[in-house]
C-alpha cells in the first residue's frame, strides 16, 4: 500500500514521470501539488514505447522525450489533471491512442468507422434482377416439363394427297370415348361404359387466323366418302372405292391419320395440328380448374349419358360436364344440338382455363397442365406455342372475336347427315384466304 505524502514542495527534482530513470516505480502520473515518499528501490526499466503501426501517437517525440527523462520540456512530467490510472494512453474523447478520435459508445473506448448510408437504388436493381432471374428458371423449366408431357403419337406424314395450306392455322379438335387409365369405378362413375378400344364422340375444326377464330362442328354422323389412304400401321396403300360411311367410321378404321386424310378429302381444308382428348382427361382438366360455369337455357336429362341438369347458371364438376358433352337423346335435333352444347363448353372451358388466376397460380396451373398435357395425344410436330395459340383462339370464339357453327347440311341419306357442298366450298374458301367467315351452319 502506498503512503500518502504529508507535506508539499514545489521542487521537481523529485518528480517522475513516464519514461523516467528514477528509483520511483513506473506507475500513475504524479501530482504536481503533492510530494511522494520515497519508495522502495527496485532495478530501473526503460518503458515499452508501442509501435508506430498500432496507431499510438508520436507524442514521445514531440514532448522531447530522451533517454533518460524528458529534454527540453518547460516542466517535465507536469500534468494539469489528476491521475487517470493509466500508465499509457489517453482517456480524453473516448480514443484509445490509435490515431485520431472515436465514435463514442465502443465497448473498450476504440475508433469505430460509422457505416455508410444503404444504396437502396443498388439494392433494388438487384433484387429486380434476381426476380428476372427466378421467373426465367421457373419458366423454362416448366416448358420442358410439360413439354416432355405431351403424347406426340399422331404421324400426319403417312397423310397422303393432302390439299395446299392456307393462311392460318387449322387444328383439328377430337373427343374420344377412349377409358385408357380409367378404373372400374371411375367407368362405372362417369357412366362410360366398358367398351375396348375407343371411338370419337366429337369432331371439330379450329381455324386460327388474323379475322378471329372459327370453331366448326363436325357431326359423327356425317356422311363422308373414305378416299384412297395408306394404312397408318401397315404402311399399305388401300385405294378408294367410294365407300360411304359416317365420319366417326374412318376413326374407327384407321385411327387419327385416317380421319385426317377423310376430312381433308372431303373438305379440301388442310389441317395443320390434331388434337385428342379422352373421357377421363376430360373430366379430369375440369376438376382442376375448379369447374366450368355454365348458362343452361332449358332443363334436361338423359338415363345414358347420366345428365341431370335444372335451367340456370351453375358450375359443371368433372362428372357433371361429361354427362353435358355427351348427351343427344334429349334432344330433338339429337347430335347437331350435341355438336352445339360441345362447343359452347369447350369455349367456356377454354375461357376459363386461359385466365390471370389459373395462369400465375401455381396451385391451379400446374394440376390443370398435368390433367391435360397426361391425356392430350397430338401430332408429332405440335409444340408447346402452338398449343396455347389453340387454347386462345378456342376462348376468343367465347369472347366474341369469332364464330362458331356446325358444317352446313342439306339433308340427310340413309340416316347420315349429307353437308352441302356449296357452302362448304365457299367455307374453305374462306377459311383459307383468312377473310371473314360469312357462310351459316345448322
């Protein structure tokens, strides 16, 4: 413990200060007003002078500090202010003797540089940018998966003789009565029955072109002659005969190349894309859209197709809207009002499919694209592009950019539908130059 001094002097011969040879120990700063007792002797040291690269100041230079005490300083190891406990350093203005002063508040009184202002232009383009980024991985991605969906099982090169193409894009639209992936129950829930193999329930031509879009219905019980064609498995060329038969019969014969080549024929139209659907797809698509809303002016129903419908607006599930597409018993004009009801729905559907909240909705999106894309079967040239084109020009004829009908008819023979060929002439006609289709159907 160190003794108090009892007396003052105003010698300071027997001060000390840092850097000192005195016998005094190296300790606090003395008082100027107060004499020490001497202490005990002990083996002089001389003071360990940080380095200039840790930031402590060159005060020893400036204050003339020799070896040996403090050159010419006016009053050596004077100091104004009371001790501070500290042998080095300084406890003026928070710094810690490291070059300059410091921001106040460090924990041990250091220098801390302030952090500069936020750029938030900077950090906005980079958050735009990684969302660019993002959108395009998940757009990509998606096309090729549901592009490596697509069932690419229609060869429109084995088509023989086709007609010149015209302007637009002709799609030609099938329903199939096909159970392929269908269970027992769902057969026996959408009242499909358990028939092998599968044919057309629906037939129609979508003509995509700069006067809006045409949806055109072609009865199944239209009468049509089969041309010469070259089987689509065999590879064998049958020549034609002039057989007549209905339009869901060439189907039946020869599958999708078939019809293609009857309808092409027949019509003089080139069809640029084939596009089939299933029973199960079918209902399925319109489960995963939650729905199609649907206007149904008069009540009716149907034992064989399972129809059960009351007049009014109302939202058709899967089920529900297969049973509407299907019947035609309850109807007097049987399957040219089917053909009616078919596009009305296919257009709502399309309409209702083909919106903002299905497209950016990935929770509607994606089970929607998997419901279609796993039972769609299309040609083998048929991309992605072209499919969406079809989808919406199927909503533009909702919206009234375009027009729907059925194939003109003249009559009928032997209980098929004959069309009549005049209007049907003057249809293609138009169809192909792209001009307004001003031809009526029944």
């Amino acid at each position: 413990m160190n003794d108090w001094p009892d007396r003052r002097t105003g010698d300071r011969s027997e001060h000390y200060g840092r850097g000192s040879d005195s016998p005094q120990p190296e300790g606090a700063r003395s008082m100027p007003h107060i004499q020490r007792r001497p202490a005990r002797p002990r083996t002089p040291q001389r003071p360990q002078v940080p380095p200039q690269s840790q930031g402590y100041d060159d005060r020893y230079q400036d204050s003339g500090y020799q070896d040996g005490g403090y050159g010419n300083s006016p009053e050596p190891g004077y100091d104004s202010g009371y001790n501070t406990g500290q042998v080095y350093g300084s406890g003026s203005g928070g710094s810690d003797g490291r070059g300059g002063g410091g921001r106040r508040g460090g924990g041990d009184g250091g220098y801390v540089q302030g952090r500069p202002a936020p750029d938030w232009r900077r950090r906005i383009k980079l958050g735009a940018l990684t969302l660019v980024v993002v959108v395009l991985a998940v757009s990509i991605s998606t096309y090729f998966w549901a592009d490596s969906k697509l069932k690419r099982e229609v060869d429109l090169s084995k088509v023989i003789e086709r007609p010149e193409s015209g302007d637009g894009t002709n799609y030609l639209i099938v329903g199939s009565d096909s159970r392929e992936g269908m269970s027992a129950e769902e057969k026996k829930r959408l009242r499909t029955g358990s028939a092998e193999g599968k044919r057309t329930d629906s037939m129609m031509i979508l003509h995509d072109g700069s006067n809006g879009p045409t949806l055109i219905s072609l009865p199944r019980d239209s009468n049509v002659e089969i041309p010469t064609f070259v089987g689509s498995e065999s590879g064998k060329k049958f020549p034609g005969t002039g057989r007549q038969v209905k339009l869901n019969a060439a189907y039946a014969e020869d599958g999708p190349e078939l019809l293609v080549r009857t309808v092409e024929f027949n019509t003089g139209l080139h069809i640029d894309h084939y596009v089939e659907i299933g029973f199960g797809g079918f209902a399925k698509i319109v489960d995963a859209i939650g729905g199609v809303e649907m206007d149904i002016p008069k009540a009716f129903k149907d034992k064989k197709s399972g129809a059960d419908f009351q007049a009014g607006k109302q939202t058709l599930n899967g089920e529900q809207s297969l049973a509407f597409v299907r019947t035609r018993y309850a109807f007097a004009g049987s399957d040219l009002d089917r053909t009616k009801n078919q596009q009305k729905f296919l257009a709502a559907l399309a309409s209702q499919t083909a919106t903002p909240s299905t497209i950016i909705n990935p929770f509607k999106l994606y089970p929607t694209m998997g419901a279609g894309l796993d039972t769609l079967i299309v040609d083998k040239d048929m991309s992605l592009w072209a499919l969406g084109n079809m989808f919406f020009a199927m909503k533009g004829v909702t919206g009234g950019e375009g027009t729907s009908m059925n194939m003109p008819i003249s009559g009928s023979v032997g209980g098929n539908l004959v069309w009549d060929k005049a209007k049907v002439k003057q249809l293609v006609q138009q169809l192909n130059n792209d001009e307004k289709v001003t031809v009526k159907g029944n």
